[in-house]
C-alpha cells in the first residue's frame, strides 16, 4: 500500500515520514491555505530527501505558468489538481510530470465526471466536498460508494477524513493504489506540523490490510 503524507512544511516533519516508510509527500500550493509553502521553501525540503520518494505539488485552480514555474523551481514529479481544472487543462502535462486529478465527492453523481479525465491524469485523487475548502478538511466522503469506487478503471487515492484510526477500514474498503492524509496526522495544537507517532501508526495501519 504506497501511502503520501501531505501538507508538509518543513524537513523534519519530512525526513521522519519518508524514514517511516511514506511513498510521497505533498506540498500545498494552494494561496491563503494554512498548509501552504512557497516553491523555495518546498526546493529545500526536497533537496533533503533521498531518491524514489515522491514529490508532489497539490494546486488550486492555478494557472499554467503558475504551475509550470513551481514544478521547476520546487523539483516536483507529480502535480494534484484540486479544482475544477478541465481535461484539456490536465493534459498540459503529460509528459513533464505525472498528474493526478482529485473530486470532491458530494454523493454518486460526482463520479460520473472521473472517466472524462481518465486520458489526461494516471490517478484519480477521492476527497470529500466540504465548503470549508478543496482538502485537508478532514472529513470524510460517503464510503457506502466503495463499490463504485473500486469499479474505476483507474488507479485510485483515497483521501478525506483518514486518520490512524480508520485508514486500515478505508483500504479494505476500497482496495485503492494508495492512500493520502494530512490533518489526520497532524499535530493537535499546531496544523503546519505533525504529529511522529501519527504518522507512524498511520502507515503501519496502512499496511495491516491487503486489499481483496
């Protein structure tokens, strides 16, 4: 199970979480976001890590340009796009990076739009809609969907509301190619930072399970 923690702002949070065996970590480019960091900052955090560890930028609605200087100067493999960025957009990048297109999950009806995307990213990103923003909410979608979910023809990250708690549920749930958390490892006073020990139970419960 490869599993990315996101919303990481500084090296030692993310030395510790690749030591403990995460696949990826995630740097919030998203403006007047409490997780964000600037391209800098995310270049010398990546510049600490070793190789084979994931990189990936999480945007909101940015423009090309935007995107384009950030892949280059923060030394990314892979963007998220976390709005209503189209197809045509997505498809931008094949090619540079690999690119994951992420939906927030009101009910059903939402996963109608994945397939439209299928061509233009290697994964789909499952959050839930939540109107306090486009991730990191820590709330959960409806997991009564995990059949349709597991149904895409695509590989799948299932975000929303994981925490150590109920990560190991999340991945016999869905069977998904990997998972993704941020505020469910936080630390409790202090959301730019996370917590060790979450972290660590986190990926350890990630594992427990082989999905079916």
């Amino acid at each position: 199970m490869r599993v990315k923690i996101c919303g990481i702002t500084n090296s030692t949070d993310a030395e510790y979480a690749v030591d403990v065996g995460a696949d990826a970590l995630g740097f919030v480019f998203a403006p007047n976001t409490k997780r964000e960091v600037t391209a800098v900052a995310a270049a010398a955090i990546s510049r600490r890590l070793p190789p084979f560890v994931g990189r990936v930028g999480l945007f909101v609605n940015a423009t090309s340009a935007k995107i384009t200087d950030t892949i280059i100067a923060a030394q990314l493999d892979t963007i998220q796009l976390h709005g209503e960025e189209s197809p045509e957009f997505a498809a931008e990048f094949l090619g540079r990076v690999r690119v994951v297109k992420a939906f927030r999950i009101r009910d059903e009806s939402t996963l109608s739009s994945v397939p439209a995307y299928f061509d233009v990213c290697h994964a789909v990103l499952l959050d839930a809609f939540a109107l306090a923003g486009h991730g990191g909410t820590g709330v959960p979608f409806d997991w009564s969907l995990a059949k349709k979910v597991r149904a895409l023809a695509k590989p799948v990250i299932i975000a929303g509301g994981l925490r150590p708690q109920n990560v190991a549920q999340a991945v016999e749930l869905f069977a998904p190619y990997a998972v993704d958390v941020s505020s469910g490892v936080e630390n409790d006073t202090d959301p730019r930072r996370k917590d060790p020990a979450k972290i660590r139970e986190f990926i350890r419960n990630a594992r427990r399970i082989v999905p079916r």
